[in-house]
C-alpha cells in the first residue's frame, strides 16, 4: 500500500463513532436477541412495534410470552445455536393476539460473544404478497369490468321502464296500493345506483395523470371525513413532508382514500376511535410492467390505519374480490373499486389486520414527467 493510500485512508470519517445501537434500531426488520432459556435479551425499534410492546416490557421476558412455545421459531434458535449456524426459513406461519397472522421470513444467527445468545429476524412477507395480490385483484377487476358493461346495458333500461310503469300506476292506485308502486320505485333506484357503481368497473382508458400532491389529497379527505362521518373520530396525522409527488389522478386518488377512510370510520369503537394517516419514503420496491422490460419504481408509500376489531381472517385473501364485505349491508364493491384504481395507477395495495391494529398500504409511483403506461389493467 502506498504512502498516498495510506494518507487517505486515515483521513475517512472515523466508524467508531457510530452507535450500533443505530444501526440496529433502523433496521427495518424486527430483531431480536434471545440466550439459551429463550429469554430476551435485546430488542430494536422495529421488534417493539411488530410486538406492540416497549423495551422495558419485553426485556428479560420469556420468548414463549410472545410467541407460541410449539413455533418452528424455536427450533431454529435452538439449532442454531448447538450447530452455532445461521438458519433461514421462508414462510414460517405466527398467529398471536398481538401480532395476528402472519407469514414471516424467519432467521436465526449464533452470537460469539456471549456464546449462548441468538440474533433472530423476523421478516412479515408483505411487499412480495402485495405484488402477487395486486395481479389476483386486477383478474378479480376485469372480471367485474365485463359484468358491469354487460348489467349497465342489460338492466337500466328495462329498469327505467319499470319505474316509468310504476310511477303512472302511482297515480290512479288507492292509498293502499301506492306503499307497493312506491317501494317499485325505491328498489329500482337502488338497483341502478348499484349498477352505477359498477360501471365505474367498465372503463379501461387510461388515466390522465400528473403530479400530485399526497398529502393535498389526504388533507382534503379527512376534511371530508371530520366534516361528516368521522366527526366523533381522532385522526393522528404522521406525514413525512419531503416526499415527492405521486404520478396519478387527483380526483380517483380521492375516491381510494376516502372509501378507505370510511372503511376505518366504520371499524373503529365508538367511543375511542382513531384513524392514523402516514406517508413515508420506502426504498427498492418496484413492480415489472406487462409487455415492458423496464420496472416501476414505487417509493411512495401511504398508510391508513385505525384502531378497529380487525378484518375476520377467513376474508384476508379474497377482501379485494368484488362483493366480499365485512359490513352487514356492504355492496361489497369499495375495496374492489380501491384494487382497480391503484392498479391503474401501477401501484399496489395490501393490509395487515390484527384486534385494534388495521393498515391499508399503498405504494404509488413518483412522477417523473414522462410517465409509462402502467398497464395493470391492460
């Protein structure tokens, strides 16, 4: 090594004055560190959220007070630590009060120092599901695409006549009778109106989109909201002002957070509900296109959360499916509108649903000004 190296090497920004701790807290992974009786020893930031518990709490606690003691979890800490090996395992199922159910990617590494403890990650699969999801959601949209084109011209119009007939009998009925040609009319209506939303389906054009500002539309929908159905409910608002705005439609960018808003007003108790707004800058996630050889980046991520019972497990995989509802007289149509929209804007859309903990993610691309077609819907 030459003297010039050598002096230029001393001259880097000297390492030893980063904490670990730092580092290990901005892992995006949950970590923990448990020994050889599976008592925990270290948490980071991320462990404390996925467990909803703090630092203090979950220290020196029983790894079976977290997670069920018959959880490949803990042959893998075990193993790892008597063949001292790192053991990774792909899909490995957790179901707790806390942390509801989830698929993980599990990993457990054997410390040197002390020699009986385990570093173990834990890695929810949610990007890679919602990206598997996002392709289910857009078959369950065209389907309903073509049976929203076919209702609109097979039933309104025999509907308005039905009306029209309805109405002129209303006119020569006794008192007795027009309850009858009045209740024609109402369910015609109602039909229509059903029909209406579905052809919002109908459409395949692609959307004109520009700049725009997430947090505009965010703003603009909790007004909405506090102004009428939300009134009673707390919103928190965790935004991270220098994101860069998404490329989309205003106007339909506003229907997905507001349906997705009145589905958490919808969720949370009456007297203590909370919906947390949160917007954040996420790096490497990117979808490929149809037909196309470049990805589309998608670093906007926008998160509605509420404080709600949860959505029932045995609906997890099919809630974006068209006429799948949790609410008595749900149409079943919101979630699956939501799907379509975002897909038309080449994003993706997930959740995770535990008692007291429901989150809408969305990720959005960022515009860059020469935007390509998306084509999820394609």
């Amino acid at each position: 090594m030459t003297r010039a190296m050598t002096s230029h090497i001393r001259r880097l920004p000297p390492w030893s004055e980063i904490d670990p701790l730092n580092v290990l807290n901005a892992l995006p992974q949950v970590l923990l560190v448990v020994g050889a009786d599976h008592r925990i020893r270290f948490v980071n930031f991320e462990a404390q959220e996925f467990f909803d518990a703090s630092e203090v709490a979950m220290i020196g606690l029983s790894l079976t007070e977290l997670i069920p003691p018959d959880s490949p979890i803990f042959t893998m800490i075990d193993q790892a630590q008597a063949q001292t090996c790192t053991l990774s395992d792909y899909g490995v199922s957790l179901d707790t009060p806390r942390t509801g159910h989830t698929m993980l990617t599990v990993t457990a590494a054997p410390l040197s120092d002390p020699p009986d403890a385990v570093v173990v990650t834990l890695q929810p699969i949610s990007i890679a599901r919602r990206i598997d999801n996002q392709l289910t959601h857009r078959n369950a949209a065209r389907s309903i695409t073509a049976m929203g084109a076919m209702l609109a011209h097979e039933v309104k119009n025999p509907l308005s006549g039905i009306r029209g007939a309805a109405q002129l009998l209303e006119q020569n009925a006794a008192d007795s009778d027009r309850a009858l040609t009045r209740l024609i009319c109402d369910e015609a209506d109602r039909i229509v109106a059903l029909v209406d939303r579905m052809e919002a389906f109908s459409s395949n054009r692609p959307i004109e989109r520009g700049p725009v500002n997430i947090h505009s539309v965010l703003e603009h929908v909790r007004r909405l909201a506090q102004s009428g159905f939300a009134r009673n409910i707390r919103f928190v608002e965790r935004y991270d002002p220098s994101l860069p705005p998404a490329a989309g439609h205003r106007d339909q960018l506003i229907q997905v957070f507001l349906n997705l808003v009145k589905n958490a007003a919808e969720a949370v108790p009456d007297d203590s509900g909370e919906i947390i707004l949160s917007t954040a800058y996420q790096r490497g996630v990117s979808i490929s296109l149809p037909g196309q050889d470049n990805r589309l980046q998608l670093p906007l991520l926008i998160t509605v959360q509420d404080n709600g019972d949860g959505i029932p497990a045995d609906l997890h995989d099919n809630l974006f499916d068209p006429f799948v509802t949790t609410r008595k007289n749900g149409t079943g149509l919101g979630l699956a509108l939501v799907a379509k929209i975002i897909g038309d804007h080449g994003g993706i859309i997930g959740f995770e649903s535990r008692p007291r903990r429901t989150l809408f993610k969305v990720s959005l691309p960022i515009f860059s000004g020469h935007e390509p077609d998306p084509a999820w819907s394609a």
